[in-house]
C-alpha cells in the first residue's frame, strides 16, 4: 500500500477531505454535549446529528464537482494517463461491446505469453504483443495481460483516429485498429491505406491489408493470415453497411 502521487495536495485542496474532517468534528460533538449537557451551550445535539449526516453526504459529490481553490480539478481535466478524455472515445472505446470485440480479435492473433520473450525481430515483448518498457524476466498474469491489451486497443484507436478522418463502421474500425496495433500508429497514418480511407475509398483501404505480411523484410505466413483476417472484416462491415 502507497500513497498516491498527489496526496498531499489533495489532503490541503480536496473539499471532500475538508468536509469529512468537519463531518468528524460534527459526529464528535454531540459526546461532548452530551457531557457537558445542552443546557450549558444552548445546543441541541439533535442538530449535530442531522449536520454531520448531511456533510458526509456533501463529501460525495465533493469528489466530482468544480474546486476552483485547489487548482486540482484543472489538473484532474488535463491528466489523460487514466480515464478517457473525450478526444480518445472513439468507436471503439464508447461502447463496450466493439471493445471487447476488438480485444479478442487482436488477442486471437497476437498470442498470449505471460513471461516476457523476444518476437521475430528481436524486440522484448509480453502478454499480446506489447513491447513499451517490457523487460527480461516480467511476467504477468492473464487477467493482467487482458487490461493491458484493452488500454493498447483504446490508445491505439485514439492514435489512428488522429489521421484518419472518414467516418467507418465498427468492424471496419476494428480491423484497421488490429492493423495498427501491429505496425504503428506512425506508419499507419502514413500510409497508402489512411489516404485512400480519407479519400473515401474505404474498400480500396480494405484492400490494402494482405500487402502488410512481412517482418524483418520477408513474408511471415502468420502476418499473411492476419491481414487477410482483417481484409476479411473489414470488407463484411462494408457490405453490411451498403
């Protein structure tokens, strides 16, 4: 158990900790008038009662509303390293259903190992395919590997999202999401592929997929599959929609 990185400047700036120490004093009082006795404040212990209730009920919507004076509400807005900020809810990441989707489409092909390994270039990776800060020897469990891959998936979206600006059905979504969960964000949005997308070639954008199948410079059958795979959903979501 730790504290949290900002503790300190929530304990002097949080109106939820403010009113939950006067919540204390409150609750305290009516002992102490009951010892001293009522008569000798003029206070009815009745009302310490009812204020302590309706301060520690104050403390809820404390935690979410506007604190101008602690300044932390500002830095809660501009923090994006936990909750979603509304610029990276895209398809995927608003609604639970294509999130999952899109977590176990990329799942099925990318494989899960728990114990870090060096893929077919080289490079350290773990759980699905993650490769950011893995090391030797990390290990993870699976429910571990699951969250992690649900982030990448969202982080992802929000990455492609900034380059790719047509309007796309779900699966079309989820596909090129798998697509750039392989390759990068990168060189994603500098492809042939996000261009034609934006031009509003979206089956030629499909198209493109199976051309994306080689690793260190020659073809893997496991990236042909892939691609294929993703060609496959994408051109069903188009036929879908049409």
């Amino acid at each position: 158990m730790k504290f949290i990185d900002n503790w300190q400047a929530t304990l002097k700036g949080a109106w939820s900790v403010r009113l939950l120490v006067l919540a204390a004093v409150l609750s305290v009082a009516p002992v102490f008038v009951s010892l001293v006795t009522p008569d000798m404040l003029g206070l009815d212990p009745l009302w310490f009662a009812l204020a302590a209730t309706v301060v520690n009920l104050l403390a809820i919507p404390a935690r979410v509303l506007v604190q101008p004076a602690s300044g932390l509400w500002r830095a809660f807005r501009r923090d994006e390293s936990g909750a979603l900020c509304k610029r990276t809810v895209g398809l995927i990441a608003g609604g639970s259903v294509a999130l999952a989707s899109a977590v176990s489409f990329i799942g099925q092909w990318e494989g899960l190992r728990t114990q870090a390994y060096r893929d077919i270039v080289g490079v350290w990776t773990v759980c699905y395919g993650e490769t950011k800060g893995v090391r030797p020897g990390d290990r993870y469990s699976k429910a571990e590997c699951d969250a992690m891959l649900a982030r990448e998936v969202v982080s992802y979206e929000a990455a492609l999202d900034r380059c790719l600006t047509a309007k796309v059905p779900v699966g079309v979504k989820i596909a090129l999401v798998s697509w750039t969960y392989n390759v990068g964000a990168g060189v994603a949005c500098r492809s042939t592929l996000v261009r034609k997308a934006n031009a509003g070639d979206l089956r030629g954008a499909c198209n493109e997929l199976p051309r994306w199948n080689r690793a260190g410079g020659r073809v893997i059958r496991g990236l042909t599959n892939r691609r294929l795979s993703e060609r496959s959903m994408c051109l069903r979501a188009l036929d879908a929609e049409a």
